[in-house]
C-alpha cells in the first residue's frame, strides 16, 4: 500500500496495491499489520459502518464529544467527495479542511484520525461508504457542525444545493461547536 500525508499531515491517503486482469481486480482493503507498517500508527478498529446515498446527498461534519472516533473510509460503489475538519483544539492544523474524492474505481482510502468532524457529498448517482471507527457510536455524544461555515470554507463539489438530514441542517457553526 502506498501512504501520502495530505495538507494535513495527520490525515492519511491510502492506495492499496491492486491486481487485476480481465477477470476482474483483487485487493487488501485492510490489513492491520501492514497498515501500522505503513502508517506508523497502532489503532483498534471496532466498529464497520456502511451507508448508501442517492446523488447530491451530503452526511456531515459528524463528530463525537466524548469516544471520539478515528475512522478509515472508503467508497465501494459511485464516488464521493470526502472532507475532514480539524477540531482539535491547539493544533497547528486547527479549522482547517482537506476533501479527496474516493470512488469505487480509484479505490482510494482517507484515514481520518481522531479529533476531526467529517463529511461527504455524493457525486455519482449513488455511492456505497464504508468505514472502520477505533471507537463506538454514541448518539449521546454525537454532534454535527454545519456543511457550509463560512469559517472552515469547504469547497464541496456542488452543483445545486445538496440533500442533507433535518439533524444535519441544524448544525452548528465552527465558532460555536463544542
């Protein structure tokens, strides 16, 4: 696999070695030695959550208050446009933002550490997401900051207002999330 630090260097872009001829494709979608190898880092993973969206639905910037969740995502079917916020308080990378897109074809991963909120849009006509957590799900600590703060700039890859939850269209602005 092949690892590269992003803008932010503690978020990860993972590309597994892939082999494929006119059958079809292989690979790894994870391996827990070879990925501490590769990225250095010792985690547990505990939970594997899946999801299915239609075109233009955009899910985040979700993040939890206490059981934060590091989280390794990738697309299995479509393509997203993925982004991660720092909310780590003293960071040098603090508010900042970084957005990949990952698809079935480039079979691409983010590793998304813990300490960030995150989201994604969808962009094909539907997308497939999976992803590992280091921790559990706790709705209780679940909190979501709004997908266009004019603070952290996103720059989603819109082209007409995305679909979003009630839950999500109530988040909170950066300078007031917790």
């Amino acid at each position: 696999m092949k690892v590269t630090p992003t803008r932010i260097p503690d978020v990860l872009l993972i590309e597994p070695k892939v082999f494929g001829d006119d059958r079809g494709f292989f690979f790894e979608s994870y391996n827990q030695k070879a990925f501490q190898e590769a990225t250095g880092l010792n985690v547990s993973f505990v939970q594997d959550n899946h999801s299915k969206s239609a075109k233009n639905v955009l899910r985040g910037l979700h993040y939890q208050i206490e059981q934060p969740q590091g989280k390794l995502v990738r697309v299995t079917q479509g393509e997203v446009f993925d982004a991660a916020v720092d909310i780590r308080k003293g960071s040098k990378t603090y508010g900042q933002w970084v957005g990949l897109i990952l698809s079935a074809e480039n079979k691409k991963q983010l590793w998304i550490p813990p300490g960030f909120a995150h989201g994604f849009l969808t962009l094909s006509e539907t997308a497939e997401f999976l992803y590992k957590t280091t921790d559990y799900y706790s709705p209780e600590h679940e909190r979501c900051i709004i997908w266009n703060d004019p603070d952290i700039g996103i720059k989603w890859l819109l082209q007409d207002l995305p679909l979003v939850s009630s839950k999500d269209a109530m988040g909170s602005q950066f300078g007031e999330f917790q």
